[in-house]
C-alpha cells in the first residue's frame, strides 16, 4: 500500500478459509514483519484458522517498507492510511482490530488518536504512554541498558537495509555490550550512534517538544475504541500499561486489564527464581481471541472486562472490577546501628519506629550494585536477591516474620531521609520477601534521581501480592542499578557528556529512625 505522502508500506496477509467477509487484525511493527511478534503471540496463522484475516506490517522505513524511520513520529499518519486500505481489502467487513506489543502496543494507541470508524478494537500490550518516564528514564535516571540495546538494535538493522556491512557489524558488538564496557559507553556513544535517536535521548530535556510529538498517548477528545491492556509485573513499561488503562476508563471507553508475573518477553510461567506452574502464562492468545470477536464480529462469549491480576504471592490470578491502589497503608521504619550495609542481619523494619541514626552506604562506579532481576535485570522477574543484598554497597532492613497473611496491592513509596556528598545522586530501592530458608525473592522496585536538601519520596513499581505467615519484608537501597540504569555523576552536566573516568564514588548517609524515613506499603485483607 502507498501511504498519503508516496511511501510504499509492505505487509504480509493471512487469509482465513473461506470467502468471508472477514474481520481485520493489524500489528504495525519495526523488527521486519516475518517475526511477527511471535516472541510472545500465536504465529499469525493461528489468528487466520480462527477466522480472522491478519495483516502484518513493516512500519515505514523498516523491513521492506520503504522511507526513513523515526520511531513513533510517523505512526499515527500511517496507521491511519493503514487502516484506510485494511478496511478496503479484498474479503474483509471492514471491521479492524490492532495487536501487539512493546512498538507494537504504541503503533496502536498512535493510530487510535484519529478515531479512524474502522478501529473497532485495540489491544495494546506492554507499551509507554510517556516516551519520557516509561520509555527512555525512570524518574529521573537513563535507562540505560534496554535504550542502548534497542537502539543499537535498530541502528543496525538500519545499516544492513542500506548495506554497510562494517557498521552492521559494530552494532551488533554494541547491542552485545555489557558490564565494564557499558560503564563509560554514553560518554561515547555520539560516535558508536551517529543520528540515532539515542542522541536525542540523552540531550533532550524532559517536557520538551521533542518528547511531547512522540508520546504514545493518543488525544483523547475523540471517541476510543474498546482496548484490552496487557501488562506484567516486571515488565519496563508497567507505567505506561496502567496510565493507558486508567485514561481509557477515566474517559467513559471501554477497558480491560491483564497484569501477569511476566517481564516485557516472554510470557510464560517462570519469573526468575520463581515457577507458577502453566496457569501463569495467562493463555493471552485465548483471551484476545475472545475480546476480537466480541467487538469485530458481535459474538458473544467470555470476553475479558475488568481487571485479571496475577498475586505473585500467591500464584494465583484475582478478578477485579477494576485496578486501584489500596488506600490502607502501613508505614515500617527501618533502623540499625549503622552496619545495615556490612551486615545484612543489622537493619531491622518495624512498625515502631526506632532511635534516630545515620547509616552509611558508599558507591564505587568501578564495582556498581548490580541490575538483580526486577524490570531492569536480565532475566527480569521475581529474582533471588539474596547475594545481592549481601554486597557491602547495599543498606538492607529486614522486618520479623508476618503472624498472619496480607496482600500488598499498590505501589510503596519510601520516605529518605539523609543527604549524598554530591547533587544529584540515584538510588535503587527495592522491596523482596525473606523467605524461610533465607533466600530474598525480588517483589518490586524502581530507581529514582535525586537532587537537593530532601526529603525525598521514591515511588516504587506497583505489585500485587500475598504475604504469608512467617515471611519477612525486606528494603535494600542502592546507589545504582547496573547495567539497567546509568551510572550517576553527580551534577548538571547532560548524560552524554561525562567521560570515561569522571563517575565519583559516592556516599550517602541514610537517616533511618524516629521521625524520619519510612517506608509505606499499600496493604489489604488477604
């Protein structure tokens, strides 16, 4: 198909038996088409011998298509034109559904913005809804090993569209980089990447117009098509999956909601050091295919509504009316006698607060706290933090065990106090629970820039999950993430413009204590 400015987009067709008329469904996406996000999906075949013609689509300037590609700039113009000539294919009812994730999930929520009539139906999976805060950073940090990653990624497959096969090949090394060879890699990374949009990641600055044009969001002063919103508990963009859903409800569309225990692929029963047993995998093909055909084909059945939510505590999926943070909230004070980083044993949480002290972590950017599961780690999911938390790098604060079971539902939130000998810092914060045989499972976490006098409020990730009798909670601070969040330097310059060398050891003194930091967890009756 041509689009309204001349570019010829190619998408492959899969057709049903049968004349039809048949319902559409569309995936936009940029990693060429014959992959067809089957790293997570049905193969496209599947969805056809359901009676569904499948049109899959090279974006503009990726696999066959022809143009240049600038990622989201030009999907909501083309997915329009798209959809214009999937509602005209030969056979279809001109009924069309959209699926996919990750790109894939903003290709639709793009194409959405235009009320096209034959957007019957979206299905957006683990996407951004600010290409800013879920996308590139988290609060305030670089992302730095999933945006340098996928950039690398596209970069290359940009150099073997073009035939440079000397440039294809140094991003692949770069895309394969990790540990030391990160460290100092955004000091660089003007000279690995020339013109890609990775610069701009690093130089623009947060609300600029730059951000504003590729926001994923759709204008929602026009009327939505019904969406499925599929999201995982230690998926990157988990922000992005909730915000969409809530603005979906909020402006009278209709909405449902998937939250499994998954990380952004694949989606299957195992999360890190944990296995669920197979009803983790959520059977997502199965229930797409039910909400399609409720909205393309006017079928009635079990489609999804509400909100399913898989309890990491307790591996089971939770029905709900809807999704909302618990407005129950337990505030645990940690404490020590200022060894909570040199012995994991030292830090305690409680629900009383304890004596005033200082506690002191120190960072050294040659040896960083590492990315441990979570959203950031590689694997991500419910990792075993337990090595982790020992490091001498890491403040750790352990409660005793719970008498009695609780769910955790929303996202905690960490009171600190203290200060850093340099302006800004990062800290990681995470929440796990100690189980009985010692070993500390990752629950939720979420890194954070920090700049000023404090206090400063750190918002983790949202979970929901079930704490049973005899489990402890555990909070570790960190002063990095590595690779998954760059390495802080400390001050104003921009990311892209600290060398190789120039990252500071870095200490902070953590005020834990009476009156001071607290951490607040969302809880409800289990």
């Amino acid at each position: 198909m041509r689009t309204r400015d001349g570019v010829a987009l190619v998408a492959d067709v899969y057709r049903p038996p049968g004349a039809g008329p048949h319902p559409v469904l569309l995936m936009r996406q940029p990693y060429g088409r014959r992959i067809a996000s089957t790293v997570t999906y049905a193969h496209p075949g599947w969805y056809a011998r359901q009676g569904f013609m499948v049109v899959v689509q090279d974006v503009r300037g990726r696999g066959d298509s022809q143009g240049e590609f600038e990622p989201f700039l030009n999907e909501a113009l083309d997915g329009a034109d798209t959809l214009d000539w999937c509602a005209q294919l030969p056979g279809s009812n001109g009924r069309v559904g959209m699926y996919g994730f990750s790109y894939q999930g903003a290709t639709q929520l793009l194409a959405a913005a235009g009320g096209h009539p034959a957007l019957r139906a979206i299905a957006p999976a683990m996407t951004a809804w600010d290409l800013y805060e879920d996308w590139a950073y988290e609060q305030g940090v670089l992302r730095l090993a999933n945006g340098l990653g996928w950039a690398a990624q596209l970069a290359a497959e940009g150099y073997r569209r073009h035939g440079d096969a000397p440039a294809y090949q140094r991003m692949l090394q770069l895309a394969a980089a990790d540990g030391a060879a990160l460290r100092d890699i955004v000091a660089t990374t003007a000279s690995a990447l020339p013109g890609s949009f990775f610069n701009d990641w690093l130089h623009e600055p947060q609300g600029s117009d730059y951000w504003r044009r590729r926001a994923p969001a759709p204008r929602m002063d026009r009327p939505l098509p019904p969406a499925l919103f599929i999201g995982g508990w230690y998926d990157a963009f988990l922000g992005g999956t909730l915000t969409g859903y809530h603005a979906w409800v909020d402006s009278g569309a209709e909405a449902a909601l998937i939250i499994g225990p998954w990380g952004h692929l694949p989606w299957t029963s195992r999360s890190g050091a944990v296995d669920y047993g197979v009803a983790a995998g959520g059977g997502v093909d199965e229930v797409q295919l039910a909400f399609f055909r409720r909205y393309l084909c006017e079928e009635a059945g079990d489609a999804p509504t509400g909100a399913r939510l898989f309890d990491l505590g307790a591996g089971v999926w939770h029905e709900y009316a809807g999704w909302s943070c618990s407005e129950q909230v337990l505030a645990l004070h940690p404490a020590g006698d200022g060894r909570a980083a040199v012995d994991v044993e030292a830090g305690l949480l409680s629900a009383e607060a304890g004596p005033e002290g200082v506690e002191w972590l120190v960072h050294d950017p040659w040896r960083p706290a590492p990315a441990c599961g979570g959203h950031l780690g590689q694997p991500a999911g419910r990792a075993d933090r337990t090595a982790v938390d020992a490091r001498p790098d890491v403040l750790t604060f352990t409660g005793m065990p719970l008498n009695e079971s609780v769910r955790l539902c929303g996202a905690p939130e960490l009171e600190l106090h203290g200060g850093a000998d340099c302006d800004p810092f990062t800290v990681y914060v995470s929440l796990s629970t100690v189980e009985p045989d010692g070993r500390s499972l990752h629950l939720t976490a979420a890194g954070a820039r920090l700049s000023g006098a404090g206090p400063w409020c750190v918002r983790l990730r949202p979970v929901l999950a079930t704490l049973r009798r005899g489990q402890k909670l555990r909070l570790s601070i960190a002063l990095a993430a590595f690779p998954g969040l760059a390495l802080e330097h400390g001050d104003a310059r921009g990311w892209a413009e600290v060398r190789a060398g120039e990252h500071p050891v870095i200490t902070l003194q953590f005020a834990p204590g009476a009156g001071r930091s607290a951490l607040r967890v969302p809880l409800v009756e289990a």
